[in-house]
C-alpha cells in the first residue's frame, strides 16, 4: 500500500480510542512477546503502522534513555496525538516518520527490532513490506510481527447468525487487499529474507460478557459492521442478524467469546 486512503479501517478519533482500549486488552501479549525476544536497554527499534504510539511507548519504557524508538506511521492525526503525549513525557530519544513502510524513507542496517501489529495484513505486497523492512535491520537484528490466522473467532453458545462471523471479517481483510491469515505465510516468506524463524506463538483470548476481550471485540464490530454493508461485503439484513446475535450472547451470563488467534511471529537476520 503506498496510500493511507486505501487503509481498510480508516483513521478518525473513535478508531483512534478504539486502538486505545484495544492496547490495553492486548498489550500484555505484545509485552510478552518483546520479553521472550530478550528487547531491552539501549535498543533500536522501529515501529511499524505504529498508530498513535500505544506501542512505542511501551517500547521507550523498555529501552530507556540510551535507546531509541522510531514510530513510522502513515496518519497525521495518529502520529501528531503521539508526538503531543512524547513531548508531554520530555523524552528525546524518541522519533517520528510519516509514511508507509513501502514508501518511507528507513535507514538502512540500522535497527536492533522491527516490529508491526496489525499492519502486515492490512498490505496488497507483504513481500515488498516486509523486504523494506528487512533493509532496516542490522545483520543479527529481529524482527517481530504480531498478527492474525484468524481462526477461532467464536461466540459460544453457536448455533446463530454470528457463526458466519470469521468468514465476513476475512471478506472484509480481502476486500482491502489484505489476508487476514498473513501470519500462516510469514515463516516461508522470512526464510525467503534471510530470517531465521525463532518464535511462533499463537494466543487466543477468552472471555464472558463485560470481559475486556469482548468488550475489545464489541467495539470492533459496532464501528466496522456498517462498514462492511457499505463495502457490499453483507446486506443490512446480515448485518441486523448478527447484531441480534450478538446483543443475546451480551445479555447471557453464561455465553462466552473467543478471539481469533492473534500470532507473534519473530524471525532474527542472520548474514
Ligand atoms: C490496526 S492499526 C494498528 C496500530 C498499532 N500498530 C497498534 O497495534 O496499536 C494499523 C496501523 O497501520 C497503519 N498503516 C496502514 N498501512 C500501512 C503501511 N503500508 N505502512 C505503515 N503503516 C501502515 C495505519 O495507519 C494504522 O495506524
């Protein structure tokens, strides 16, 4: 994708509160992840799609002064909201690229980690993205991507409209030119870079009514579902039966909602 316009899920302040909530639920994993990667004091790490800044964070707080973070994001709003709360914090060694990761202008051999939520699947190229990428990276550095196989999106009890649910959303992935299982072609495509696959890890979250989880998915699907109408991806009867669905799992104590799996996906360059 060279363009911001044809990012499939738009950028606005509620999708940027979304991303927000979204981090909360999900950033425990992705701190994980950086964890068994062994990131830490005084790395260099891009940021990819990096949205406004939820995750740079995080990586600022990891390596601290004497490292570094590049947060390369394409949106202005994303990227001026994060540059507004760094210069808040007083941080210096944080810094900022507007562009694509096929676009951007990236140092070359530079950075310790590269890393990107929920961008890969989003691109029509995931060979060009991720070969800019590797140029970014300094022989023995890792990159890491976290992203869907989305398998096991579910509502349980099942049995009504929202068991076609896993098949919209991949429509809907499609529909932008994006593949909503990228993380199943990753380890072919790093042997293809010169990477050495040294983590896949998938994680499903799981969770009952007023859980984080389902709430994180409620707000998903109460700003995306009118969206997938308009894309002709399902009529506005579908969308009304699924809606319905889900309404009555939210009211039932004993329903519960799984994730799809969300895969950490970490390759190390070797020469
Ligand atoms: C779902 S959001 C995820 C944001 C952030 N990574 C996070 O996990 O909170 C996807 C982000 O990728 C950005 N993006 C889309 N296409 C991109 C591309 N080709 N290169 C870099 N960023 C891109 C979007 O602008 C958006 O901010």
């Amino acid at each position: 994708m060279g363009n911001l316009s044809d990012y499939l899920l738009g950028v606005n302040q509620r999708e940027l509160e979304r991303l927000q909530f979204q981090h909360s639920v999900w950033g425990p994993v992705t701190r994980r992840f950086f964890e068994r990667l062994g990131a830490g004091k005084g790395w260099k790490c891009l940021d990819v799609g990096a949205g406004p800044g939820f995750v740079s964070n995080d990586l600022r707080q990891l390596v601290g002064q004497e490292g570094e973070v590049t947060a390369l994001e394409p949106s202005e709003l994303y990227l001026n909201w994060f540059k507004d709360s760094v210069s808040k914090k007083g941080w210096t060694n944080v810094k900022f690229v507007r562009g694509t990761a096929e676009q951007a202008p990236l140092p070359s051999r530079y950075f310790d980690l590269v890393f990107a939520r929920w961008v890969i699947a989003f691109v029509p190229d995931p060979d060009l993205f991720l070969s800019r990428l590797v140029a970014s990276m300094r022989v023995g550095g890792i990159i890491a991507f976290q992203d869907y196989y989305y398998e096991g999106l579910s509502l349980f009890p099942c049995g009504g409209a929202w068991d076609r649910m896993p098949d919209v959303v991949r429509a809907y992935y499609r529909s932008g030119e994006g593949d909503a299982f990228i993380t199943g072609r990753l380890p072919a495509m790093f042997a293809n870079h010169g990477l050495k696959l040294i983590d896949f890890t998938p994680t499903c979250l799981a969770g009952g009514p007023g859980s984080p989880v389902m709430e994180w998915a409620h707000q998903f699907f109460s700003i995306h579902t009118q969206h997938m109408v308009e894309k002709g991806i399902i009529t506005q009867d579908e969308a009304d039966a699924l809606q319905s669905d889900w309404e009555a799992h939210r009211r039932n104590p004993n329903a519960l909602f799984f994730s799809p799996l969300v895969v950490d996906v970490g390759g190390l360059l070797q020469l």
